[in-house]
C-alpha cells in the first residue's frame, strides 16, 4: 500500500450545516492550488462498490472505486457544493484535493460531487447555499448605482 501525502495542516472536523453533518475545517489559510488532503481508502473494483453501497465512495475510473469510509480518511468529511473551494484531482489510483482559491481559517472545505452524484443523491435538497436546492447557481444581486449630488 502506498504512503499517504502528509495533510495540509490545520484540518479538523466539526458540526456542517444541516444536513449535511460533519464537515472538513481549515483553522489555518491555505493558499490557492495548494496540496489540502489525499482522499484515502481501500481500493476496490466499481462492483463491489456497487454492493457495498457505503457513502464514502470515490470513483477513479470506469474500473476501480476508492471506499473512503476508515475514519483515517478525514477527506470523507468534505461536503458538497455548487461553489467550491476546492477540486479532486485523478493521479493513476489515487484522489488528492487541491484548493481553488485562496481558503481562509475557519472555513469548511468543499468540491463539487459531480453530476451524476448529485443528480441521484443530493438534489433536490442540496444545502451548500450557492445554488437554488437543485444544482443552479443563484443569480447574484446587481448593485444599483446611485447618483451622488455632484452627478445630479
């Protein structure tokens, strides 16, 4: 078995937004495109992740699937959202998560689960508070510009 990538520091888990349950913190910033956590687990075939049915389950190809769920993999507990901050990346048999964006301390990590995920298991009732419950992104609110006395 092949040794982990060492975790960003700072990484902890706590209560998520409902109902989403535990969720994956960074009390640290991490930087944009940094190296955050590998997604770790036993690697199995796509049939016996279909029998197994866990929750944790990772896609890596057509072929092989990584289960998540040891409670040494803390990437299990990063949620869903329609606006992430950060994006799982392939190599070979294994999954490792970068940041998107420059992440500040105290925020919950998060990627997008994909399509087809989604579709099946989070919406309609998805909670990441970017979109309309459904995977749409909610329009963002134009500024009015106002005049000021010396433009009237």
């Amino acid at each position: 078995m092949k040794k982990f990538r060492k975790e960003h520091k700072g990484l902890h888990t706590k209560r998520s937004q409902p109902p989403a349950g535990l969720g994956l913190f960074t009390s640290v910033p991490i930087k944009k495109d940094a190296f955050v956590i590998e997604y770790g687990g036993e690697r199995i075939t796509t049939e016996e992740a279909d029998e197994r049915g866990t929750k944790y389950l990772f896609d890596i190809d057509k072929k092989w699937t990584i289960d998540g769920a040891p409670r040494y993999n803390k990437a299990r507990y990063i949620n869903h959202s329609c606006k992430p901050n950060c994006e799982a990346e392939i190599d070979g048999r294994r999954v490792f998560i970068y940041a998107k964006r420059t992440i500040e301390a105290g925020e919950e990590l998060s990627y997008d689960y994909g399509k087809e995920y989604c579709k099946e298991y989070v919406f309609p009732h998805c909670s990441c508070g970017h979109c309309d419950g459904k995977g749409k992104l909610k329009k963002r609110k134009q500024k009015t510009k106002t005049k000021t006395k010396k433009q009237k």
